[in-house]
C-alpha cells in the first residue's frame, strides 16, 4: 500500500519504514517521505553517513544526527545561526 492511502492495521504499508498511523500509511517515526519513499531522517539508527538522508546530516554515534555547525529545528538540520535569530 502506498503512502498516505487508508490502512486499517499496523502493518498494512508495504512501503519500507512505513505504519499505518491515524488509518493512513505514513513513515515511520524518525523516519520522512520523499519521492514516495520513507528515508530515515534524524534520530534514525545508522551505520554509516550515506543513510542519513535529511540535508546537514550524518551518522555521528550510531544515529542520524545534525553536522557540526548545524542544529536541530523543527525535524532539520539548520546553521546554528539561523536557529538563533
């Protein structure tokens, strides 16, 4: 089942990283939508940089997580000083 369609239990997406949340396939949490897919955004469990795919992330002790310089807002990655202003 595709994002955002009606589901009616837990497991019913079939989009990889999805739930069906709210009676609707949704990404799962730490994860966001794309293109139709479910990418893992920050917080997500990673091995290496190259899965983390929300923009000024890396993997930094096993999670997705902001580059140095850059700070969590609002699910982003954001420069620390746009975050301050």
């Amino acid at each position: 089942m595709r994002l955002n369609l009606p589901c009616n239990h837990y497991n019913a997406c079939r989009v990889s990283n999805s739930i069906c949340y709210d009676r609707k396939c949704q990404c799962d949490w730490n994860y966001f939508e794309k293109d139709g897919s479910c990418l893992k955004g920050l917080h997500s469990p990673c091995e290496s940089q190259d899965e983390c795919k929300r923009e000024k992330s890396d993997c930094i002790d096993k999670k997705c997580a902001c580059k140095p310089n850059f700070k969590e807002y609002l699910g982003e990655c954001r420069s620390v000083t746009s975050v301050e202003e």
